[in-house]
C-alpha cells in the first residue's frame, strides 16, 4: 500500500504595511536610545528628531499617520500609572 502524501498548502504571510514598520522601527529605538525614563524635554527634542528621521525614511506616510506614530510613542514612554489601594471600610 502506498503511502498518502499531502500537499500543504503554504500560508500567505502579508507584508507589513510602511506604517507598521516603522512604527515597529520607532519602538525598536526608543528601547535601545533610552527615552523610557528621560526627562520630557528630551523626549520632546528625540521625538521631534525621529519623526523627521522616519519621515525621511517612509516617504510614503502621510502627516496623519507620522502624528499617529508620534503618539503612539509618546503612550509608549509613559511611566505606567499607580492604581491607588482603595481601603476596605
């Protein structure tokens, strides 16, 4: 008896999006530049020179969604905010 061989079917992987890399680009840098945990100044001045520099490199981004990107960043380096224990009366 012969052994049965399946085909398989190979799964279409979609490119990502020139969005999604580089925002996928922009969190890479703010992991290895050290921004989590700057001052607001300077994050204010990285973040003014990276969306430049992103802007550069996916020209075909629209200035809505480099503002996105920029927010999405900004959340990003937010300490985390402290829930407050409320007591049991």
């Amino acid at each position: 008896m012969a052994k049965q061989t399946t085909t398989r079917r190979k799964r279409e992987v979609a490119e990502p999006t020139p969005f999604e890399q580089a925002r996928d680009e922009m969190f890479q840098h703010i992991m290895r530049c050290g921004v989590i945990g700057a001052v607001p100044e300077h994050q204010t001045e990285w973040f003014g020179e990276t969306m430049g520099y992103l802007t550069d490199r996916y020209p075909e981004l629209e200035d809505e969604q480099v503002e996105q990107l920029r927010t999405l960043g900004e959340r990003f380096v937010q300490p985390p905010k402290q829930h407050e224990a409320s007591s049991a009366a």
